[in-house]
C-alpha cells in the first residue's frame, strides 16, 4: 500500500509522526510523504528540512502559499493548492491519501484526491469548533472514504452525517502517541535551546512558568492584534518566565506577528522567549510542566488534558470542541485572561484524561489502512 | 441584496431562469451573473451570450476548464475555478452565491465564497446519486448557509447530516417553473431549428420520436465510447426519428463524442438530428411530446416525471435519486436498452407527478434570501 | 548531460525526431522529454502515446490549455504553463532545456526556465513573421543561452540583437533531418490510412492532388472561418483530390474548425480527406508528391522549399519569413486562391532548395550542447 | 486614452508618480492604477492604502507572490502573475498598460498584454545590469510597443536589439521627476518619524548619517546572510548614525532579512533605525543630506547622481549598469566596504550629474502616449 501523508504544518508533522515510525518497521506500507504550505517555509520552521536530517524521505515539497494573509490570498492559495496537488498525486500515484483536522488546504487536498478517484482518509473529523474550520472538517468528512476520528463523540458524529459506520475507526488522536513516547520531565533541552533559537530574553524553567501560543481567528489584521495586545499585557503584568510560541500562517497572522513585535520593541526585557516552532520533543515535556498553557491552541484543549496540564483557553476559536476539566474559558480581555491565569496557578495540576486518545492511535491506523477495502463511489447511508 | 448566480452550463441556465425573472421585478434585488465553463464555449453553446441577447447583463465570463478531460484536468480545473471565482467575488462583493447541485466545478465556487466569508445557498442539495457528484453534493451542503433542496426527502437528508432545520427549505425544482409557464404542445420552432442549427437529418416531430442525452460517467474514453456505441445502435435498429443532445463537457465527454462522430459517418442518413444544446424553450415541448426520454440525464428523472413522459435510464449516473414510477432502468446494453424503449412505447405517457416541484420555486427562493438573516459561523446541529 | 526536450504540438515532434535519434545512441546524453498542451490532446492526435508506443520514455505530461481559444484563454493558458512547467523541471533538474520556435507556451517554457537559472537552447529563432509570434520569438532569444537558428540569416539577426556570437549556431532545420532519412516516394501507407482514421471521402494520391494546411490567425472566430471558407471554396471549384489537415490549437481554430464541419455537412461528397494531425513519415511523402502545398504553414515555405513543392501561401501567417522561388503568395480571396494554385499545377516542381538546412541539424546540436560551457549570467553584447 | 499603471513594488510608484501627476489634470487621460505583489502586503508597506489615503483610485489589487523566495516561487509568482492580469486587462480593457524595468512579474506583465493584443509601454529598457533582471528588461523589449529609456545610451542598445527607432523616447528617468519637486533639505519629518515607524535606535539626521539598502543578488538564503552581516558589521563598526532600508521582496530576501534580526537581537543599542519602506518625500532628503548612500539599491547609481551624493556600491548587482563619477564599487567584504565609505566620507558631495534625467520625464511621456500611433503587429527592423 502507497500511503501518501500530508503535511502543511509543523503540528502536522506530531500528527503523523507516529505513523512514519511504525510504517518504516511495516514491509506493507510504502510513505509518501508530500511537505507544502507553511511547513516549507524557513519563517515557521522547515518540517521537510527537518525530516531529512532525520532520514525521513520527502517525495515532493510543494509551495502553494499567496502572500497576503487575507481571505482573498486565502482562497487563492486554496486553489493553488489543489493545482499543485493534482500535479504531486499524478506523478506519486498513491493508493490513499491521508488528510489531517480542518486546515483550508485539507479541504483542497480532500478535494483533488477525490477527485482523481484516490481513496481519502481523514483524521480528526467529526469535532465541533469555531471558525470556517468547522465547515470545512465537516465537507472533508463528505469526501473522504475512511475516518480516523480522535474520540467516540466525533466517531457518533461522522456516522450521523450519513458516513457509513464500517468506515469510522475512533482511534485517539496521534498527536498523542508522540508524548506517551517522550520522557516529559527533561526540560534542559528547551532550556538551552533558548540560546541559540528564538528571540527574547532566555527563560528559567525550573522556576513557574507559562506558555503561550495565539493564532488569529481568520479575521481582520488590527481585531487580531488588539486580541495579542491583552494577552501580551496580561502576562507581562503577572511578571512570570514565558515561553510564547509564533501562531501558524493563516488570514491575520500578520497582525498577531505585528503586536508581538511592537510589544519587544517596548519591553525588551520582559521574561518572555519567542519561538517560530518547537518540535513535539520540545513542546511537550514544556507543556507539562508549565503552570498553564494561555492562548487558543488545540493542544491547551488536548495535550494539557492528556498530560494534565491548566488550560487558559481565549476566545472563540475552540468554541464547540469536547473538551475536559483543565480548561477555563476567557474573552479577549487583558483583566479576565490575567484573573483565569491566576485561578489555574491556584489550583495547580490536573488528572490525566484519555478520552483523546492511549498513546497508540499511529499503529491502529496503519492496521485499518492495510486491510481496508476502499470503494471509491461513496453513498449516503440515508 | 446582490444575488450572485453562477452558471456553468446550459442545464444551469434553466435552473436559474425563474430566479433570473423574478429578481429582474424586485426592486430589493440586484442580480450578479457569473457565466463560465462550460456554458461560455462556443462548442457546448455559449450562454452569457444568449443572455446578453436577451439583455440580461453578464457580469464576468470565467474560463476555467483546463483541456483534457481525465481526472486530472478536471482537478486541475476545479483548482483554476476556485482561483478565478476568488477574484471575481472580490470584485463583485455579492450578499450572497448561489450554487447550484452537484458539478465539480460547484464545489470549488462553494468553497471560495465561504472561504471569502460569503455566505452560500444551494440548489438541489440534498439527493443520492452515483458517481463523485455524491461525495460533491453533500459537501457542498456542508459549506452553504441556506439551503433550497427540490424535494421534502432531500430537505430531510440535509438535516440529518447536521444542517439546522431553519436554514432548509424545500421549495422544489426551479427547472420545472420554467417549464410550467410555457407552451408545450408547440414543436414549430424545434421542428424549423434542424434546418439552421445542429446536425444530421431533419427529424419529422408530427411523427412519433425519441429524445436521448447520453453523458459520460467520469471515467474511461474509451468505456464512453463503448457506452454510447450500444445506444447509438439501440436507437438506429429502431428506426424512429430522434433528436440527440450532445454531453455536457466533463471526464470522458471526448469518448461520448468519438461515437457519434464515427457513427455519423457511417450512418449519414439516420433519421437523426444531433444539437449541441437546446434552450429549454426547445426541449422542455421535445421531452413533453416525446415517446420517451433516453440517456442518463437528469430530466428524464425529474422534468419528465413533471411531465409524464416515459425515461429510459441507462447505467449508473442516476442511481440512488428518488424517482416517480415513469422510468425503467437499463444497463449499457444495446439489446436491453432497445427492448426498455419498446416497453415505454407500449405503455405510452404516465400521469404528471409533482414531488419535484408545483413551478414556483425560484419566486419562493428569491422571498427567503431577501430575508434571510445569514450566520457565517455554521455549526453542526449534533 | 541531461537535456529536456519540450514537445507541444505535432509540429514539435518532427523538429525534436532527430535529436532524439541522436541522442539514443549517445551515453553522455541523458533525454527527459515533457509533451504538453496540444500534444496530449486526443482531438489534435496524442504525440504522447506515440512516443510511448515507439518505446521512447515520455516523463512528464503536461495539461495547460485552458479551453476557449481567445486571447483571454492564450494569456491564461500562458501563465498556467509556467506554473507547470516549474513543478516539471523541479522534478526533473534538466541541464538545458530545449525551446522550439515561437508559440505563446514557448515563451512561458523559457522564462521559466531562465527563472530557475536552467539554460535555455533555442531552435529556430532570429526569424521574422507575423502576427504575435514574432515578438515571442525575439523575446524567446533575450531569455535563451544558446541558439541553434534554421539559416544563416536568422543567426545574423539573433547576433544583430546582442547576443553572443560564440552562443549561435547556425545549424539548419531539424525537421528536415526526419524528410531526408525517409523513402518519400511512397503513399501507399497515406493511401491506406484514409480508410482508418480521418473523415471524408478516400482520395486517390496516384491522381494529382492539393495538400491544405490552415491555421487562423490568431484573431477572430468570425474572421477565421471567413477565411476558411474562401480556400475551402477555391479547393472545391478546382475539384481536385486533397488532403486537408486540421489546425493547431490556437485562440482561433475553433473558427476554422467550424468552417470546415459546415464544409462537409453540405459537400458531403467533396474528394476531400481530413486528418487531424499526420506523422512526417506519412506527411512528408505526401508533401513530396503534391501538386501543391496551399494555406499557411510553415512547411510551405520550408519543407516544401527543401522538396521542390510548389506553395500558395495564403495571407499574413507567413509574411516576413525568408523563402524560396516555390511560393505564391496570395490574401484570404477566393479567385486569387484558385487562380495561384493554377499557376503553381500550369508550372509544376521547382528545384530543391537547402537554404534551411541539409538534414543533419540534430546531431549537430547534440554535439554543441555536450560540450557548450552555459553561463546562467547573460549580457547584452553592447 | 485609458493607461493602465501597473505598480508591483514601492520603488514603482517613485517612478510613476509625476505620470499620475500629470494625468490627473488631462482630462484626454483616464488612468487605471493596479497595484500587486510586494507592493500590497502590509509587511513592505502597502502602496495600495498610502495611495488610496492620497485620495488617488486604485482599480485592482493582486497577489500573485507565492511564499517561499526561492527560484521555484519566483517562476510560479510569474505564472500565477500572468493569470491575475490577464484578468485584471480583461476586466479594464486598457488601450496601453505601463511596464517598468525589469522585476520578474514586469515580463509576466507585458507577455500578458501583448497576447491580449493591448500595447505595452515599457520605461527604463535598454540598460545593461546583472542578475536575471538583464534578460528579462530585454525580453520585455522585445514585447514592448513604445519604449521610454532613461538614458540616451539605453535608447541607441533598444534600436540595435531592432527596435524602429519611431518607438523609442529617451526622457530621462521618472524617479528623477518626483525628487525635482521636492524640499531636499527637510529632515524633520523623517527624524520624527522614527518614532512611530522602523524599529531600531533614532538616529540624529542632523550628524552625519549614512543611508543602507542591499538587496538580495537572487541566490541562496546562506550567501545572502553572509552578504548582509559584513556590510551590518562595516556600518557597525563605523559607529555612524545609520537610516537603512528594508530589501524588496525577492527570492533571497529571507536571508538578508534574518541577518538584519539577528543582528539586532545581538546589537540592540547600535545607532541604526530599520525602515520597511519610505516615500520618495522622506527617501530623497535622506538621500540628498547623507554622507554616502551604501549598498546595492539603483537609487545609489540614478538619484545619488541626479543629487550629488556619494555611493559605495556592494557587489555585482548594479554591474553593467551606466554610470556617474559618484560611485566606489566594491565586493561583499566588509573592510572594503568600511575603507570605500571612509573615501567618500573624505571626499565630500559630487556635482550634481544628469544624465539620467531632467526632471521632466512623466510628462513627456504622456505627450507621447497620447498621441502615438500604436501597431500591435511588431516587426523586427532588419
């Protein structure tokens, strides 16, 4: 079986990763492995440089990305896509496709695989969140032929839109296959790391501190940058070592990039350290041990409750997402973030929860994927 | 409120026809019209002309089909349309896009204007049939904001798959209110058209006569070929005088061409007429009077239902869509297909069946959307 | 040294045959040949799957016409090759590339090329001629590093606009390297190939007969299959045998298409034989043989020149371009039309001319390029 | 006359602005100003809103740059480039577009209009520099209609590249134009604007200050790095007040980018202040009151010229390129550099040189354009 994987951004790559490792020992499986959009570029940290020192092959890097960071460029960029897609699959000739979660370009890759009758897999479908990721996670569901959701309540969904439930395998998300593979503990690594990598004053971890990861919520650049502003602010005024990490590419980025860098040129010695991307080794023993994980990102919402880490979730972008007790919900207001943050720090650490997934969801895909009898023409089932 | 409605063939125009009339009298109202594809070529019959004639403003013509007619050129062209429409709805700033069923190309215009955050309505969502146009169907209806299903069991299938009961409404075809105003027993025009437009012989209309559509089914040249090949001859050992229209562009309409190419060359005095399109003017009186529809096209389904007229529908294209009891079934299958027509001869016309619409519905879609207080953020209602 | 061959319509492949010949039987050479746009088109006869046929290793097939045929579509078309032909070369990592002549495409395929900082080799370049291909030619020349031009002249001029003198040579025609290997007495195969491909009438070659090639002239479809008409009239009137061959596609041969279909739907009974594109093996004795060769292509003043064929060259296609004694040039008009190929069949075979070169081009190049030391830096020569 | 200006970067609009000027008050010229590339994102200052700001129309704005600065990139922004305006023409419908120089999208720009049969005026042709910009000016040569050189040298190299010397208007540059107008000796404004735009140290215009823009030579990221880090330590070490200019976008941009950050992170108090982008009214006095203009920017060979300010020229991209006495060149190293800017520190301003312009070009331009007698058919003049 060709399996061809994905992947457009670095949290792509921690969700593959366990699946590169267990199809490199699988004489059944031969990787295709494709690396485009954001995960290319040298400004967010190449993942296919990155992959290649590992010894890892990357078949084809493709640049699909229109300069702009607006919902023009944005679907601009999602039609490039599915041109340079067509060309990749064309020449690769894969037996399945695998698209991850609800980024635009999955949709546009959804789309180009199914259109050229190669069988689409999807992680990740079946979840509630904010955005037009929502709609689009739920039209990938429509065109893919086997769905690799991470929980039992996104499986229940994907059955009820009409997808026949002999396709729907709720494995757990892969993502956290990687942490249950990492000794969490060792946080030298990212302490020293801090020298050579990032901007910012270099943190002390072994004492309290946050993390941070913001993205823009696909809207306007001076909404996205007053949404950093507060954030910026509630943390510089708790005074705590920070470690913040640079949002994904993505309509408004720039304004979240522009508030960062105006807020360093004013406190240019604030305990904060800035990196572009870390890799999961790095990320997650990080994550552990903070006091709390600020921002919007999904790993606050699953990695922080795997691992038991408070969660400080701001604003809409991971509204309607399953979500377990480590979480406090803010708006985008530099008292209530600061007030939440101070609650977390209250009540410290949390149980791990598994309703995301064991830690081995790579390997079951792996196993669904060898064996799966794909017929292309899909029917509703009702 | 500015309509934007996107044709991309001539079977659109009919569909948008009676939205086209009722906006021109609506004062809350201003039209947008996009013509591309297909229905801007002069081989299929171009209709942001025919508009123009008619005066009937075309706001932009998009060229998006990349030549070739595989797989992948139609992936290639549905990437090129998600480009274009970029531009043009960033030019146009429509309220709302209107998209109509199941083309690849559909797919492509949904994606762009929710991208875009324009919201979408969509025409004809909501039903089963085969090939990819299912998997393009029902995600499409996962990125519109409203939804204008034909039939109370299509609107049915949209709420299942999670679309909020309050955006559905069941309004019926808009391809049959065009049809209801006008006057069907006329077959002057059709019968003087042979001698200006089209090829072949001149085919008596006061005689009993078929009427085929025969389109490709987005596979091989060379399957197409041998597809419409057994019906070419079905047809011509039956000796009846027939009016055949030609596929609309798609995977595959090159083999569907070849046939009746290389027919008509042996053949050169078959009591056949071969059009490259019809206004529904022209066909709704020729399926009205003919003894009976043959193909795989849409309107032997539904305008013939409408209608009574007898269908003979061969192979896949239509399967799983709801149908009245007017239609017999066949596979790709000279013999079959020849004794399925005798049988409808036999029977002669069925009784008219409305499940698809009363010829009202572009009127009652146009009072939804002017009122219709649209929610970018979809959420799945489960 | 790996050299890329382009190969884009029929034309092309005559003028590449000898290289790759050449280069077959050369170790130091490694071929990497694309064929594109027209060249995969079932419609114009698919240069692809006969070069895979003849055993010849085809790399990469290339889709960038976009349908329409106005210079709408040539721009776009124009811009979607360059972004094809990126993906192409970055697979492919040719040495030199290899551009032909002067079509829209050619351009995109050199600035591409010089882009990626790949030498350009350009055949047939410092020509004059009308319509837009002679500013594409010229700017082709600013873009390449080496130019294999067709006369002495031509290389006059291409040093005569700065380019290097040590960059040109003067090399002959390629596409008469393929005519002087060939037996071109023999029309027994074109005799024979009447009966199995083409449309209309079977024509008897041993009788004199006319060949027509007619492209339009990159302008109106109205104008175009006015200016078939004219020469499809004259032909008729003169009632000889004649071998017709389609056009290129170019923004306009739909003109000349429908002219022709018209043509034969009311002379179904003209001795008249269409093809759609033919081999040089079955071409060139054709050419050989003919009483005279009408319309605008380039064989006329070439091939026929080489072969002592008698040319009526009808309007501007051609003006401008070196020539021989053969030719009778005439503008779109019927009488004039007629009247020329009367004088041409009144005066019978000239003498052959070798002006364009003396059929061993291809190894020439072959050899120049083996060793040719490319700078990617140009510098105009004052 | 509708003139279509066509701005992709922010030294574009320098170069147009008197043609604007002179348009606004003739009522026999309507202008259609599209903006793109670079010059739309906000992160190189977008000239779209500081014209729109200025109360002049900005009839489209695209993007066509595709992230990634790599040859790759920069031949699929010159692809997509060619489709985005021919949209853009199709939709304006210009009776002749303007082109400037010699930026990669600048061929896409003229190769589109000149498909589409529109005229194109080309300024700034005929010069003689390094780079693939070399080919590329004179590959637009070639495709232009009507030429405005800068320089009368430039002007004689275009008609011996075959130009009818008809077409062909020497009027000096239009950037020279802009500066005519300007109070040179206000350095207020740009003193006070540090504080509100750049990043960096404020630096005191009325010390002697130097004034830095390198570009990116079109290579590799690490060479560009190198490049920027020796001239960042020459300046350094010169211990000047330093006002330096961000490069344009351009494959390699990347590197000097990230030398300049990195620079920062370690040299946070040097007295340098880093602008993304200037208008011509604060660019000149700075240009005019500096000690020496230093990198490889064209406004160190043209306006420092025109204003009599010493240049130290790094590298090969200005190589080729006429010349003033104004100007050191010297190579990436960084006590060449250091030792040339100390010789022009000693020697003091330069007569005031011009050569490339009186001031007067705009107009002139627009008396030419207004009455000139376009034919779309080129013709070679030998």
């Amino acid at each position: 079986m060709k399996l061809c994987l994905v992947i457009t951004t670095r949290g792509n790559y921690a969700k593959v990763k366990s699946i590169i490792q267990a199809a490199e020992n699988d004489p059944d499986v031969e990787l295709q492995i494709i690396v485009g959009g954001g995960a290319i570029l040298a400004k967010y940290g190449n993942i296919a440089d990155s992959l290649t020192t590992m010894g890892v092959n990357v078949d084809r890097r493709i640049h699909f990305l229109v300069e702009g960071e607006t919902p023009v460029t944005m679907a601009k960029s999602a039609g490039l896509a599915v041109s340079e897609f067509t060309t990749a699959f064309e020449n690769l000739q894969p037996d399945v496709v695998m698209v991850i979660a609800d980024r635009f370009e999955c949709l546009s890759i959804a789309m180009t695989a199914s259109y050229m009758n190669i069988p689409v897999a999807h992680m990740e479908g079946g979840e509630v969140s904010g955005s037009i990721d929502e709609s689009i996670r739920h039209a990938i569901t429509k065109l893919s032929h086997v769905h690799f959701p991470a929980t039992q309540e996104a499986a229940d969904r994907i059955i009820r839109m009409g997808e026949a439930p002999e396709t729907v395998f709720p494995v757990g998300a892969t993502s956290l296959d990687v942490i249950a593979g990492l000794d969490l503990d060792n946080l030298q690594p990212i302490m020293e790391k801090q020298a050579s990598a990032g901007v910012g004053a270099r943190v002390d971890l072994t004492q309290p501190y946050l993390t941070v990861i913001q993205h823009p919520v696909t809207t306007e650049y001076a909404e996205n940058l007053e949404h950093v502003n507060q954030t910026l602010n509630a943390i510089h005024e708790l005074g705590m070592g920070t470690i913040w990490i640079w949002p994904n590419m993505d309509a408004g980025s720039d304004g979240i990039s522009k508030g960062i860098r105006i807020f360093r040129e004013k406190h240019v010695d604030a305990p904060m350290h800035f990196f572009k991307s870390l890799p999961i080794e790095h990320y997650a023993p990080l994550l552990k041990n903070a006091q709390a994980i600020v921002g919007n990102s999904s790993s606050g919402i699953r990695e922080a409750a795997f691992l038991g880490t408070p969660c400080v979730n701001i604003g809409s972008r991971q509204s309607g997402r399953d979500r377990s007790v480590n979480i406090i919900d803010v708006g985008y207001d530099k008292a209530e973030i600061k007030a939440a943050i101070q609650k977390q720090l209250d009540h410290g650490r949390y149980e791990e929860n598994h309703m995301w997934g064991d830690g081995k969801a790579g390997p079951k895909i792996l196993d669904v994927l060898k064996t799966f009898d794909f017929t292309i023409q899909k029917r509703i089932c009702y």
